[in-house]
C-alpha cells in the first residue's frame, strides 16, 4: 500500500520533464496516486499543439494519469471545467497541486520598480490570484482531509536581486497560503507551500536560475543544491494525510540556504582580501 493509496488529485503546471510539478506528480503517482493533469492552451494557430504534446509525451505512459486537459487560469471558466472533469472521473479530489506562475519576460528583465502596470497586473493574477480561484472552485469537491499545495520561493520573503516582480507575486502567494488555510480549515482541508531552491526548470532559466546554483552551493548549510526528486517528496508529504496536522506553513527544501544570515563558507575564499 503506497502513501497515496486510494488518493486522487489534480496536477496544475506541468510544463515538461523538468518542471517540478512533474517530479511532485511521478511521486504521487508511484505511491498509488490517480492524477488529472492540466496544460497551457496552445495557440489556435498552433497545428503541432506544442503544449499539450510535451506534457502529453509524459502522461501517456503513465497509467496513473488519468486526464489531460487545457487550462488557462485567467478564465474562471477553465478553472471550472478541470474541477468538473476530476469530479466526473474521481468523484471526490483529495489533493491539488498548484504550480503556475508567469510573467513577462520584459517585465523581469528591469528593476521592479519599473515593472509595467500591465505585466505587474498579469503576473499578479497567474502568479497569485490563481491560487484563490483555485481553491474556491475546488472547495467543495475536496475530500474531508483534503491537501493543497502551491510552489513559492524565496525571493517572496527576502529581496533576491534578478527576480525582480515575481518576488513580489511570490510574498503575495505567500500570504494568500496563510488566508486560504484559514478559510478552509474549518472544512478540514490544508493549504501550503512549498519553498524550493533553484532548480533547472523552464520559468528558472527565465529568472536567473543559472546565477543563482553556484550561489546555493556556497551557501546552503549541506554544501549542494537540492534536486527535483527531494522537492517532488518534500510536496508529496504535504500532499498526503501524513502532513495532516499541517496548514498554512511554507517548507523550504534549498539545503538550508534559508536559515543563513552571512555568506557562510563561501566567505573562507575571501579571507585575507577582507579589512
């Protein structure tokens, strides 16, 4: 009997074999999870369907997934539509994963403060909102110990230069974890978050990712970054009922990056160069 024995959920933000939501959903799914999957909608000039083939190439094979359907989640409707789907092939959903966020890569390439109305807008409602239009579609068709889990980071709780606006998406999903666990406490569903290092991922190259690996490796208390696979069970434990005395916190999987307060060992290749 696995952890998700008998447990069904949604899969929100798959993108390819690198995004941390597919590392989350494999896990799941080999601990004896029933997953539906969403995709960015493609284009309708789009013949190949490119979105939907990359997280198709996944989900085929995987016997455990058990839908795939478009999701664009400034559309209510969209939102509606998946949750009417997992209802009709599982009856009652017992977990969600949320791991969506965007904006425009104009928008992250400049300081914050000159971040457009617009593309702060758009990325606010991706990034966030959707988080809350999530859960309030769900609601009532999560199981009694239902589990959400979104994907945060740690340029929400403290300036990390280069993310710029997401940052401050992140600090607003991050405060929107701690409301949605309020509301939905008395249902007994729990909502948190996941707050995972840098990891190679489509939307981390987008964000700096690349600068920031040797930084973590420096730093981090265990000396390496983290991998997909220990953020996939960091979000599968939050996910089952073994986090079930668990709501409205924010697990940091960075190899302890979080909990310094200097530059660590990295300062010993400056010694000597200091005043």
């Amino acid at each position: 009997m696995g952890l998700f024995a008998g447990k069904k959920g949604l899969i929100l933000g798959v993108a390819n074999d690198h995004s941390i939501a597919w590392a989350v959903a494999q896990f799941a799914m080999a601990e004896g999870a029933l997953c539906g999957f969403t995709h960015l909608p493609d284009r309708p000039d789009d013949e190949r369907q490119r979105n939907r083939r990359r997280v198709a190439m996944l989900t085929d094979t995987a016997p455990n997934a058990k839908f795939l359907m478009p999701l664009d989640v400034n559309k209510d409707e969209d939102i509606r539509a998946v949750v009417a789907r997992a209802v009709a092939e599982f009856g009652q959903i017992d977990f969600v994963l949320h791991s969506i966020a965007f904006a425009l890569l104009d928008d992250l390439k400049v300081d914050t403060m000159a971040t457009s109305r617009e593309g702060f807008k758009l990325a606010m409602e991706i990034s966030a909102y959707s988080l809350l239009a999530v859960a309030n579609a769900v609601k009532d068709a999560m199981a009694a110990k239902g589990s959400i889990v979104t994907m945060t980071y740690f340029g929400g709780e403290k300036a990390v230069p280069g993310y710029n606006v997401m940052g401050v998406c992140k600090a607003a999903l991050d405060s929107i974890v701690k409301y949605l666990a309020y509301d939905l406490g008395p249902r007994g569903v729990r909502v948190n978050a996941v707050s995972a290092g840098p990891v190679r991922t489509l939307a981390g190259r987008a964000a700096g990712v690349e600068d920031m690996l040797g930084l973590y490796e420096k730093m981090a208390p265990l000396g390496r970054n983290i991998t997909h696979e220990e953020v996939g069970r960091s979000a599968g434990f939050l996910l089952s009922e073994m986090s079930d005395g668990i709501t409205g916190e924010i697990l940091h999987v960075d190899a302890g990056y979080n909990i310094m307060g200097s530059p660590g060992r990295l300062l010993d290749q400056y010694r000597g160069q200091l005043p």
